[in-house]
C-alpha cells in the first residue's frame, strides 16, 4: 500500500433507483471521485450488511449482490466487478481487537456499496472489500471499532460508509418534490449542525435527542455508517457536507466528508 492519505466519506445513498436514475446525489458522488487520488482500495461498510459478530469480504472477485425486490429489471442487470483485495481484509483483521471472520463465499458487494461506486469509480478496477456491522454492538460500540481503522487512512484506502442519516421506510412516500416530514427535517438539521460543530457524543448518544430521532432512526442499521465516519476524524480535520436533501419524506440524502 503507498502512503497517500485519503479521506472518509459517508455518502447517503437513498433509492436503489438512483443506480440507473442520476440526479444530484449522484453527480456529487462522481464529482467526489473525480477530485480523489486514486486509493489502493476501498473498505465499504455498508447499512445492508448486518451479521453477528463481525465478518470482512476476503474473496478475490466479489460478486454484485441485488439485495431488494419489485424493482426494475435495469437494476437487477446492473454488475460492479471490481476485484477484492483479500490482503486488505487480512490488514483490517490485524487492526481490530474482535475476532473477525474472513468470508469468501456467501456476501459480496451490495446494494448499499454499489449504488455509490458506480458514480465514484465507474470502472470498477478499485478493489473493493466490505466490513460488516455486527447488530448486537451499541452505537458507542460502532463508534470505538471504527477508530481502530484510523491506519487505513494513510495506506492509501478509501473508507467509505454508506446509509441513511433519516432512514424511515415506513412513513416514506415515492415521488419527486415529497415535503419532508418536520420531524425528518429537525433531525437531519440537528446531525449536520452537531457534526460541523465537531460533537460526536451527541450523535452516537442520539436516542436521547427525543422524538424526532426515534422516528428519524426506528432501526440503526442505516445510522450506524455515518458514526463509523466520524470516529475517523482526527488532529484539525473536520467535516464537509458534499450533498444534502430529504426525499420521499423521511430519507436523509445527506452526505460528508472527512479531511
């Protein structure tokens, strides 16, 4: 790995539909990729990969994983080939002080990762490996295993998380020029506000914020990304908003970066 060090980016990725519908979440994902130096390879953490105990891709081809149904078939045809990088997987194992399983068989690179690299690296020639999110870990949990992966930063790999900041699937509405939800609205404005400011306990304490964050996040899965990108500033860094939105209600398009 060479020395180049690289941002972290957690990137809202919303609809699957945005995988073949570009729009302006997307075009900041591909104005992103545009102005990077090109990293050895990319770790993903991504909502849609939820396991017990913590599991890392180690596979040398990871295949593209469709993990949603009643969507077009545009979207099921969509590939992202890109090679994994089982030395990757075998460094983030070092890092880490949990036991780690190496999986090479059943996982791969889904929907949550794929839907952001298409626009990033439209190639697919960036080895991708993606590190799942054990669901029994608290919040503060996620927060201190994401800091082990600080070294990655400056061997030259991209960390990119990938979920919701809002993530409501239940009072979401489809369609373009939805009015947000108030309750969405405070929230994904009380994150933003929290994370320029520097102040990560709040966010990784969010169930104390009240109601507006219970409804905003019913399930912490596509939360938890977003803390793992926080746990990975450091010194005089700080966070950059690249792209911001509500849609269909009750989901956070917001994305950042931190370098």
């Amino acid at each position: 790995m060479t020395g180049h060090r690289q941002p972290a980016v957690f990137a809202g990725h919303g609809s699957p539909m945005y995988a073949i519908e570009p729009n302006r979440y997307t075009a900041a994902w591909a104005s992103l990729g545009q102005s990077l130096q090109r990293p050895d390879a990319i770790l993903v953490i991504s909502a849609h990969w939820v396991t017990r105990g913590t599991w890392i891709t180690a596979m040398t081809k990871p295949k593209t994983i469709h993990d949603f149904g009643g969507f077009p078939q545009a979207l099921f045809d969509i590939q992202y080939p890109a090679p994994g990088c089982p030395a990757l997987a075998d460094r983030i194992q070092e890092l880490l002080d949990v036991p780690v399983v190496l999986e090479e068989h059943e996982w791969g690179i889904d929907h949550g990762a794929w839907s952001v690299l298409k626009y990033l690296y439209p190639r697919a020639d960036v080895p991708v490996v993606q590190l799942s999110l054990d669901g029994s870990k608290t919040a503060q949990e996620h927060y201190e295993l994401a800091k082990q992966l600080r070294p990655l930063r400056d061997e030259n790999i991209l960390i990119l998380a990938s979920g919701n900041v809002v993530h409501n699937l239940s009072t979401m509405h489809w369609g373009e020029g939805v009015e947000p939800y108030p309750w969405a609205t405070e929230f994904n404005a009380f994150f933003t506000s929290e994370m320029r400011a520097d102040h990560h306990e709040p966010l990784i304490q969010w169930q104390e914020y009240g109601d507006a964050a219970h409804l905003s996040i019913p399930t912490a899965e596509h939360y938890w990304p977003a803390l793992y990108i926080l746990a990975l500033q450091e010194g005089q860094e700080h966070a950059k908003v690249l792209v911001d939105g509500l849609e269909m209600g009750s989901i956070s398009m917001l994305s950042f970066s931190i370098q």
